[in-house]
C-alpha cells in the first residue's frame, strides 16, 4: 500500500513539474478613470533608487541585467504597438512603467486524499509532504497619467523561472506580452468626416 502511495504521489509531482512554464497574470484598473480615449504612449526610462545609491545585482539581477531590461521594455512596446496604441514621446496619452524581478520561493504542499492517513494502524503512514526551492520571476506593467502621475492600470505577471538567464528573459518578455494582452484594445485616433 505504501508503495502504491507514494507512485501515485511521485506521478502527480511529475505530471505538476512536466507541465512546462506557466504565466500567472492578474490586471486592475482605476475605478475613477476609464481607458477610453488613449492613443499614444512612452514607456518611462528606468527607475532610480529612492536612497541615490547605484541599482546593482545584489539589489535585483533582473532590473540590474541591462540585456534583460531592453529585452522586456522592446516586448511591451510591441505588444502595445499590436493593440493599435502608437509611441510618442512628446505628450502621449499615457506613460508606461514597468518593474522585473526575481526572487526565491519556497513550495510547501501536502498530499491528502481528504480521510485520515494514520488511524491508528501501524502499517499506514502520514501525509506526504514535498518541499521544492524555485526561483520567482515578475513583471509590474503601470499604466499612469503623465501629467498627474495618477496610477490608471496595473498588470502583474509571475512565471517560475530555470536556472538558464537567457531562458529567463524570454519567459519574463512572454510574461510582458501576456499583461499587455489583458490591457484594452486602442480604439484609435478620432479622424475628422466630411459629410
């Protein structure tokens, strides 16, 4: 029975990990201030420290890889570009931020069928518990006023990443597009009809 257990318990760790790499992405909008009406944008240039001390890689080794950095700006000016929003970096509709990150996590689970594993029987053991260290890449989209600074939209997107950076980058600039999916479609610039 033991041996039964933990095959069933080995095949769905196997079946989790296998699935591949997964974009989890939640998006919120100001509830005083509608999209309609935006046509062009500017992505922000990088932020600076609050503290004026150098951004480095003991800081954040996403934000501080320059290759990364341009890698995932180029993805969401394309993907808003593909959404029929236009660049401008004089007086755009809005101005874009946007913040990449990565960071350890720890994955906790317990296997329970939902009955009681130990009722007393010595021959039946407890809960199965794994524990799996994997590092967390995210992606913060703003959407602001450029004007008042006001916060419009925000977008966040989490992906597990691998030990490969240059895998790491493709996944965190596919976790960009699949934010800026979730931001509306440009209706375009109203254009002047002659009767």
């Amino acid at each position: 029975m033991r041996s039964t257990m933990r095959l069933v318990y080995t095949s769905i760790i196997l079946a989790t990990v296998g699935c591949g790499p997964s974009i989890e992405v939640r998006t919120m909008a100001s509830p005083d201030r509608g999209l309609t009406g935006l046509h062009t944008f500017r992505v922000l240039p990088s932020p600076a420290r609050r503290d004026g001390r150098a951004v480095t890689g003991a800081d954040d080794p996403m934000i501080s890889n320059s290759i990364a950095n341009r890698a995932i700006r180029e993805h969401i000016e394309k993907a808003f570009l593909g959404r029929g929003y236009l660049i401008a970096e004089r007086n755009p509709d809005f101005a874009i931020a946007f913040y990449a990150t990565a960071r350890e996590k720890l994955d906790v689970t317990m296997w329970d069928y939902g009955y009681p594993f130990y009722p007393g029987w010595p021959r039946y053991g407890r809960p199965v518990q794994t524990v799996t260290e994997y590092t967390e890449g995210s992606v913060i989209i703003d959407v602001i006023d450029p004007r008042s600074r006001e916060l419009l939209w925000r977008g966040e997107g989490k992906a597990r990443l691998s030990n490969d950076m240059s895998k790491n980058v493709d996944l965190l600039a596919k976790a960009a597009e699949a934010i800026v999916g979730k931001f509306p479609q440009s209706s375009g610039p109203l254009v002047a009809v002659r009767p």
